[in-house]
C-alpha cells in the first residue's frame, strides 16, 4: 500500500470511530435530523435507502461504512470499487460525516449564523430552473482559501460572470474564503452566487448531500438506487472541487468520496495527479498553480461550457449579478420608483426607422445630480422582418433581467412602475445612462438574432419629455393585456412543448397552454411560442392539437401522442385540466403544489417559500417530494402561480372553488386576480373564505374554518 493509500485508509477508519462514539452518547430514541427535507440524512437515504431519524437507527450507517471500508459491497450492492478502493473508503467517510454533521445539529452546534450549513430542499428546487436554462452553468465547491485576499476576489468574479455559483467550506490558519471576500467587500449570498456553507472542512459534506438530492428531486431516482443516483450526479450534476491553501488528511479523504459522485478536484497545492477514473468525466484530480487559469482550468475538467456576455461596459455582467441589492447606503442614483416617473417600453418599427445600436440620451446624464431620484424613460425601438405583435411584450420584459445583470445596476418592476437604481461604485467605475441602451441593444441580439433585425434605444431623462412618451407606452399596455385577457385555449391551434428540464428529469415533459403556464411560473404560452420562432428545434415545440378526445379533463389525441414519444414512452394520457386523472407530472422546480385534502373535498396550495405546516400535516418540503421526477401522481399537482387564478384550474374537478387553504403570502400576491376570479363565479367573497395559517394549521381546524365560512366544496360532488 502507498503511502497516500494508507493515510486515506487510516483517516477513513478514524472517522468511522469517530462518528461511532459520537453516536453512542445518543440515546438511541434521540431524534438526529436536518431541518427543512424530505429526505432525512439525504446521503444514506439516496444510497443506503434508508430513513434515519432517530439516533438507534443510525448504526446502519456504521456497519454500512466498515463493510465499504473494507471494500465489501453492501447487501442493496453498493460498491465503487476502483482506484484500489479508495473511492469506497471516501464513501464511507461521507456517510459517517454526514452523520457527525447531523448529530451536531442535534447537539445545537450547528454552523453559526454567518454560514448556511445544511442546505433546505427548497434552495435545490429553486436551483432546478436556474441550472436547466444555463442561468447557473455549475457548483464550486472551494475548500481553504488562497494566500491573498485579492486572489479570492479575483477568483469568485470569474466565477460570477461565468454563472457559476460558489458555495465556501473550511479555512486556512482560522481564516476563511469568506473572511477574505468580507475584506475585499464581494457581497455574499445566493443572490449574489455565493454561499458561504461552513467555517470547518466537515461542512463539504453539506455541498456533498446538496448534490445527492438532485436525482431524488429531478430525476425520478428512487432511495437505495444507488447506482442511478450515483450515476445521475456523474453525468447531470456540474459541481467540481476546488482545493485552495490545505491539503490535509481529512481533506484529502473525503475527495476520495467525492470522486466518487463524479466531481474532480482542482487544486493549488502540489497533490498525486489523477488522470480519468471510472466516475469522472475527465480529469480526477488536477494542480494549476497559476490563479489566472484555475477558473477555466475547473471548468475544462468538469467539461462545464458556458456562454459569457461579451459587452462593452465599465462594469461585470451576467447572471450572478442579477440578485445584486444596492442599497440606500451605496445609492448613488435611481430612477422611477416611489419618488418619480419613469417607464420603459419596447416597440417595433419599420425597418428604415430604426438604426441598429444607436443610443440617444434625450437630456441630462448622471455626472451633476442634485436629487438622487430622479425622471427616466426608456424606449426601445426593434425592427423586425418577420414582426409578430405578440412578441413585443416578451422583448420588453426581459429589459428587467438585461439591466440587472449589470453590476451595480438593481431594476425592479416593469412597464410604468420601474424603479432602477445605480449604485455609487457603479458611476465611479463609468456606469452613464447610455449603458442602459447598449446594454439593451447588445443583449437583444444575442438571445433574439433570430427574429430581430435592428435595435435602436432613446433615453429620456427630463421630465416633460417622460410625461409626454409615457402617454403613448399606456395605451399600448392596456391593448395588450385585452389581447392577452382575451386568448383562451380554444382560441389557439397550437399549444406548446417544453423540454427545458429533461436535462434534469429525463421523462419530464411540459405542455403549455394559454390558459396554463409551465409549471416552473417562467414560461408562458407567448414566451414558449417566442422560443421556438428563435430555435425551431429547440425546447419548445408547437403541437398542433386537432380534436379533443375528452374536454373536461382537457385531452387530445395530438397532445397524448406527442407526450408519450418525448416521455420516452412512459406517460400515455396527459389531462391538462385534471388532478385526479393523469395530470400533468412534475420535473421539480414548480413553484406551487396542489394537493388534495379529501376531508375537506377540497385542496390546498402551498408555495415554496412557505415553510411553515399545512392542514395535511406536511410541510412543502415533505409534499414536494411525493411530487417530481416526471411522474404523475393523481391527486398532487406542481403548478406555476398563475395557474391558480386561470379558468382551466383544475376545471375538470370544479377549478377554483376547490381551494380551500393557501398560505396568506400567496393570497396576498393574488389577491386582485382571486377577487376577480370570485365574482366570476358568482361569489365575490370567496377568497375570504380560503382558510390560511391564520386560520388553520391543522385539519380540524380546517374543517371548522370551512363550516363556518360555508366554503362551497363542501356543498360541491365527492372528489373520490
Ligand atoms: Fe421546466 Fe416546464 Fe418550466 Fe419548461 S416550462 S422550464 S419543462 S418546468
Ligand atoms: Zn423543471
């Protein structure tokens, strides 16, 4: 045996001791858990397939991690018996690291609270979307830190602009990555793609059971599939490893492990070279010393290709910036919002209207300023060839994304109730109200070359000219949402595919209609139509959908033919407008579930960012995960938001009368739509009488709350 062989043996054997002693001095009913999953200790839930909850029942995992430590296969036939067993001896470390995490969460001593620690479920399903549309092209996970704060800064910005989200673990000599970010001011925080999970290298392991999750949440794994899951995390998830500054045992073993799930090892320090194992895709463990290639050198090893915006201004761009706050204390300027007017509007015109990347600023630019709010209108004028009225709302909103992806610009809201700000490290580095238009110009032709000639951009910035412009851009508003307000499902030919998730959830499919959006909440009927005429082969494909083999539950013949060829077989019927008879599956990343409640003869709504309990006794975390995976499951539901308020809601079951608790949060944000949806149905009162936490927690106290607003569905036919 080598001497690297025997050291990762020996630390393996010290950390299954060690997670063995920690365990006994639980009584064995303790209860030993993470908060906020559905999936318990996720590692030995994936791979062991089983469901730790209580202290006794984890010395499962211990014997688990002996046999593998002595590269026996265990009885589900879990083994990964290459590189001379190392990789089962990094598994078993993970398990038991796993295990020591979550008795210190049980002992009180989780991470404290600068770092995330154990990542909830909630995170990976907003996550889902992020990473299928490239938002998010890949995980770091850096352990240590490099010699010099500057390094880190340098290294965590071409991270941003390359989408890849950081997540920080462990120190060198007591200072940590984030410690040097702190001093370099890098603002932290998901948002931001940067998330600081724990101070010790023991909190890899919550980057490791982040990653294990995936195939449980996207991919339709079952727990104890060991080798699905496994596999699933080699070729689907792009996480990799980067080791800065300390290469120590501890380190050094648990990497085995993370072989093992497909992620390499990039590091600084002088380590054995490891060419392609059995469980990576290139490279297995890699040095590159210079700072200045480490970024691409990680993501050449992973084989992570991204699109970077190439754009001409003073400051960073791409999607890591998106979630960037400037606050009142950096606010160097804003515009619209509370305080004054402001708009932005995209129209098309005629082709010699239009000179493609001219910017014109009509009066004032920001170097002078005597109020910091102050008047902006933004006009885009598109010239197209083929100009379709239907996409002129889908361009202007994606104004919002384009200017937020710049550092040091936030912008909020849409229409005539924008707000932007610029942030005073913005305007120092260069940022002028022209770079609104180049960046708008430049951004449009890259997503939308396909059906965009020409992009010109005016700006005005005095306050007579917004009040004049802003007059022409509402009339048009209003004539769109009528247009919008008036198409029905049955006032279209063609509904939409779209496949965007099934590189997450390879059977899941989505069908969009105008009156059900996806049910991630980010595509729409138009959005999908405006994708396929800038890809033709791409996501989202037109189905033409003929005759209607069952209208109620909302069934065609065209559209069950089409989903069950791009389920690969697997699904044969989809209702658009049913929960009880094979309704639309879920991938995972939806935004709402629909779930039936048949004490009540109703259902209820919960969101995904209300953690707290519902009237079923689970959490959204806990009804999430009977959901997923592109499987239909009657009587549970993924939806966007906005399918709640449609017509064909569930229609097939009585639609929206049937709700009968939503968290208030949610009511709140759709609020005037249930208003009008209550009228519509002859009962303007009817969002009053959907039960909330406020009024109900429990079953009981749902029951009564019904009876006592005498909530329809009690009067409506049995749901089963
Ligand atoms: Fe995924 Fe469906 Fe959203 Fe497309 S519409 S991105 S398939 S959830
Ligand atoms: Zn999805």
């Amino acid at each position: 045996m080598s001497d690297l062989a025997k050291m990762i043996s020996d630390t393996s054997n010290n950390i299954i001791n060690l997670a063995e002693s920690s365990l006994k001095e639980l009584d064995s009913g303790k209860k030993i858990a993470f908060d906020n999953t559905a999936y318990h200790l996720p590692l030995a839930y994936a791979l062991l397939g089983k469901e730790i909850k209580q202290a006794g029942e984890a010395k499962v995992i211990i014997e688990s991690a002996r046999k593998l430590w002595n590269n026996q296969p265990l009885s589900n036939g879990l083994s990964v018996p290459y590189v001379d067993g190392l990789l089962n001896k990094g598994l078993a470390t993970l398990f038991c690291e796993e295990l020591l995490t979550a008795i210190n969460y049980t002992k009180g001593k989780a991470p404290s609270s600068d770092w995330v620690g154990f990542i909830p479920d909630t995170v990976l399903r907003s996550l889902g979307l992020q990473l299928v549309d490239g938002r998010i092209a890949g995980i770091a996970v850096i352990l240590g830190r490099p010699k010099d704060s500057s390094v880190a800064a340098q290294i965590i910005r071409e991270f941003q602009e390359k989408n890849i989200v950081s997540v920080l673990v462990g120190d060198v000599d007591g200072e940590t990555f984030a410690d040097q970010l702190k001093k370099e001011k890098v603002e932290m925080g998901l948002d931001n793609y940067i998330v600081p999970l724990g101070p010790d290298a023991l909190s890899s392991i919550f980057a490791v059971n982040f990653a294990i999750r995936a195939p449980l949440t996207f991919g339709g794994c079952t727990e104890g599939q060991w080798k699905k899951n496994l596999e699933y995390c080699q070729e689907r998830v792009p996480a990799f490893v980067l080791v800065l500054g300390k290469l120590d045992e501890v380190i050094v073993t648990t990497g085995m492990g993370v072989l093992a799930l497909g992620f390499p090892i990039i590091t600084d320090m002088d380590a054995p070279q490891v060419p392609k194992i059995e469980t990576t895709k290139f490279d297995a463990i890699v040095t590159e010393k210079d700072y200045k290639k480490i970024v691409s050198r990680c993501m050449e090893t992973r084989g992570i290709k991204i699109k970077v915006h190439k754009i001409n201004i003073p400051v960073m761009y791409g999607p890591a910036f998106e979630g960037e706050r400037v606050r009142k204390e950096s606010l160097y300027v804003e515009f619209g919002g509370k305080k004054a007017i402001g708009f932005e509007f995209l129209k098309y015109a005629d082709m010699d209207k239009v000179e493609d990347g001219k910017v014109e600023l009509i009066g004032p630019d920001i170097d002078n300023i005597k109020e910091q709010s102050l008047p902006l209108g933004i006009v885009v004028e598109v010239a197209c060839r083929n100009a379709n009225k239907d996409l002129e709302p889908i361009l202007e909103r994606q104004i919002h994304r384009y200017l937020n992806e710049a550092q040091g610009i936030m912008h909020m809201g849409q229409r005539d109730i924008v707000w932007i700000r610029i942030s005073q490290d913005g305007f120092k580095k260069g940022l002028r109200l022209k770079h609104f238009g180049i960046i708008i110009h430049a951004m449009i032709h890259q997503e939308y070359s396909a059906i965009v000639d020409k992009v010109q951009v005016k700006i005005y910035s005095k306050k007579e000219d917004v009040e004049k412009q802003i007059k022409e851009a509402r009339v048009t508003y209003a004539k769109r949402d009528e247009r919008l307000s008036g198409m029905t499902d049955e006032s279209v030919e063609d509904f939409y595919s779209c496949a965007l998730c099934q590189s997450f959830a390879p059977n899941h499919i989505c069908i969009i209609t105008p009156e059900r959006l996806g049910l991630c909440g980010a595509y729409s009927w138009l959005d999908a139509k405006a994708n396929f005429q800038i890809s033709p082969s791409g996501a989202n494909q037109p189905i033409q959908k003929g005759k209607a083999t069952d209208v109620k539950l909302g069934q065609w013949k065209n559209i069950n033919d089409f989903v069950y060829e791009k389920s690969n077989k697997t699904i044969e019927k989809v209702s658009m407008y049913s929960l009880l008879e094979s309704p639309q599956s879920s991938c995972g990343c939806f935004e709402c579930i629909v779930a039936l409640v048949p004490e009540a003869n109703g259902v209820l709504i919960v969101h995904r960012d209300y953690s707290g309990d519902t009237p079923l006794g689970m959490k959204f975390t806990t009804l999430a995960s009977s959901v997923g995976g592109g499987v239909q499951t009657p009587g549970f539901l993924g939806v966007g938001k906005l399918y709640l308020t449609s017509k064909k809601f569930i229609s097939a079951e009585g639609g929206i009368k049937r709700i009968v608790w939503m968290p208030q949060d949610l009511k709140e944000f759709l609020r005037s739509k249930l208003e009008a949806r209550g009228k519509d149905i002859g009962d303007p009162d009817f969002i009053n009488k959907i039960a909330d936490e406020t009024k109900a927690t429990t079953l009981e106290q749902l029951l009564d709350f019904l009876k006592q607003v005498k909530h329809p569905a009690l009067e409506m036919p049995s749901l089963i």
